[in-house]
C-alpha cells in the first residue's frame, strides 16, 4: 500500500489503467459486418454451424436457457443476431408444415432428442422465460414433419441442471 501512496506511483497506475481500457477499445465490434472469425475469437466455438444457402448460421448459448442466433450473408458478414428461445418461435412451428431440418436450421439442436418408434420423435427444448424455466417439446411425426408443440414449466431447471 504505501509504494502506491509514493510519489510517482499515480502515472504508473494511470498507464496500466489507460492500456487495459486500450485492450477493451480495440476488440471487434459483433454489429453488423462481423466475420464469422470475429464472433468466434470474441464468443468461441458455435453450439451448432449450419450452412444456409444465403450464407452461414451460427448458435451460440451464452446464458443458461438462452439461445442466440447470428446469420452471415454470403460474403461472410454478419447481417442480424436473433435471441430464438421464446415463446412466439417455438409456436411459429404449430402451425403449418415444419420439417426436423427446417426446426433445427431455425431453433439450433434439442436440448434432449427422444425417438418414439413408429410415432415419430420429441425434441425438447429448455429456456428462461421472464424469470420461470419453461420446456417446450416439439412432436415430429414418422416423416419428420413438426406434429405439435407443447408447453410446460420445467421444474428440474436449477444451474446445474443446465
């Protein structure tokens, strides 16, 4: 303590202080025109990579029952991000025909894939909705066409769950 309290001692610290706020300056913005190698360097490797034929998707779970999408035109610039756990995409996917690939291409992979035989399959996914862990299961039939949509409150949810 007392070599801080020195004479001299307060334009060293102003430098450290004025270098480590430089490093921050300098990282690359995640706006739009990002590389898909700027968003690696600064988040790490994708949860999922998918290849779009307009460009590259990329998905990234930051926070425990988050899920963020960024999409790349096809000159590898970042065109928009998109947080696609909420309630509204899971029942965009209620309605209509909505193949597995299409579901994954949108939403990234399940939390927990459950085949059902001849029925089909469940893919379920887990995320935080204003403050409460909710499930939403998407039911597939045999082809791979999204049969129905449910949701629940997920009363296993807790940090290690995740």
């Amino acid at each position: 303590m007392s070599f801080l309290l020195r004479a001299g001692a307060g334009p060293c610290i102003a430098c450290v202080l004025a270098a480590a706020l430089a490093g921050c300056a300098t990282s690359p913005a995640l706006g739009p025109g990002a590389t898909p190698e700027q968003v690696q360097a600064r988040l790490g490797a994708p949860r999922a990579a998918y290849a779009l034929p307009t460009g590259l998707r990329l998905f990234y779970s930051g926070k425990p029952g988050e899920r963020q999408r960024y999409d790349f035109d096809a000159s590898n610039r970042l065109v928009s991000t998109e947080q696609v756990f909420t309630r509204q995409k899971f029942q965009q996917f209620a309605q209509g025909h909505h193949e597995s690939a299409e579901v994954q291409r949108s939403l990234g992979p399940p939390m927990r894939r459950k085949e059902d035989g001849e029925a089909g399959s469940v893919w379920t996914y887990s995320w935080l909705d204003y403050g409460t862990w909710r499930l939403a299961r998407l039911r597939f039939d045999a082809a791979g066409v999204v049969h129905g949509v449910e949701f629940s409150e997920d009363t296993l949810a807790d940090d290690h769950y995740r």
